[in-house]
C-alpha cells in the first residue's frame, strides 16, 4: 500500500494502479471501518472520506500531519480483510436492442448472441458511485467484451441505457452527454439501491 498527502488537508492510502475487485473489496472495507467510528472521525477532524477503485482519501482539518497518518495507519492495520461486509445482489432485466450494438459487434468480432452471452455470464461488481447520482462503476466484465468509446460523444444517453466503454459496462441512471457504446435498455429505475460493494447481474429479456 502506497500512502502519501496530496494536500496539506487530505492523506490517501492507495492499494494499486490497477482496477481489481481484490484491491476495491480492501478499499470498501477501510471505508465502512472508518466511516461507522464516528469517535476516531470527530477526534481526528476527518471530516469527508472518499474511497474510489483502488485508493481512499481522508480530508481532514486537522495541522497535526504525522498524527493523522499515524492514526489513519493505525485503524488500517486493525482491520480484517477477509472479513465479508454485507451486501445486495440487484437482478437487472436488459433488452439488448441498444443503438450501439451492431457496430460494437463488427468491432470486436463477436455475433450480437456472443455479446449478450458474454455480458450476462458475470457478476458485477459496483466498485463507486459516481459521475452522476448513483451512477455505478462496475468491475467484472469479461475482456472479450473491451471496446474503445465513441470517437465523438453523444449528446445525449437515455435514462437506463446500458454501455461499455472500454473496459468498464454500467447502467445510466440519468439522462446525460456520453461516449459509451449503448448495447442495451433496461425499464430499471430504482437506482437508489445501489451501493457500493453491491453486485448486479444482468439479465437478457426480449
């Protein structure tokens, strides 16, 4: 793990430069720690913590540098890993019918029935929410399925489209500009279910 201050206010502890369930999994387990201890927060003047793929910052007010990585250290090194936190499996009805597809399939070589076969086989992982209100960065895709975005975005992407840009998938959860192949739709709207460390399976219906 690689710590360092990238402000005279916020400490980051960071796993990898890699996108990995493992390291996200190690991430989401300092956050929960961390954010359900409301005595360490108040006495540390940790007063936002912001956990991403593979890193995790704490934003403090707080002059006293060394005590805040001693401390925030100190925590990290309490915590059990292998220890399994709570999470939900939301089942996400697709119809793969999006404007994208026939062009992502000559792209990568794979017929629209491998494509859709190759993207309801796995279990996602929702690593962060982010980007727009509870738009979920999702881990897990095959990489048969990897395709370069849009060389120009798109101005607008409908509420519940579901895309892949590069080596990520993820479903829209507001209307907004993008770059994403659009392979699919889903009528799936109760976004605020998701949460972090969730996992989503997606599933084709016609």
């Amino acid at each position: 793990m690689n710590n360092y201050f990238l402000s005279t206010s916020c400490f980051v502890c960071n796993f990898s430069d890699k996108l990995s369930i493992e390291d996200n999994s190690k991430v989401l387990a300092i956050y929960r720690s961390i954010l359900s201890d409301k005595d360490f927060l108040n006495k540390h003047s940790i007063y936002d913590v912001v956990p991403t793929y593979n890193s995790i910052a704490f934003h403090f007010d707080n002059f006293d540098y060394q005590s805040i990585e001693k401390a925030v250290l100190e925590k990290v090194s309490q915590i059990d890993f292998n220890q399994a936190f709570e999470s939900k499996t939301h089942y996400i009805e697709v119809q793969y019918n999006g404007m994208d597809l026939e062009e992502v399939s000559k792209n990568i070589q794979l017929s629209v029935p491998e494509i859709v076969s190759l993207h309801t086989k796995n279990t996602y992982h929702i690593a962060m929410l982010g980007f727009k209100p509870y738009f979920p960065y999702l881990l897990g895709m095959d990489k048969k399925l990897e395709v370069p975005r849009l060389a120009k975005p798109r101005n607008r992407v409908g509420v519940g489209s579901i895309g892949i840009g590069g080596a990520q998938t993820a479903i829209f959860t507001t209307e907004t500009p993008s770059g994403w192949n659009i392979i699919g739709n889903t009528d799936f709207r109760d976004f605020s279910q998701f949460s972090a460390g969730d996992k989503i399976i997606f599933k084709e219906v016609r």
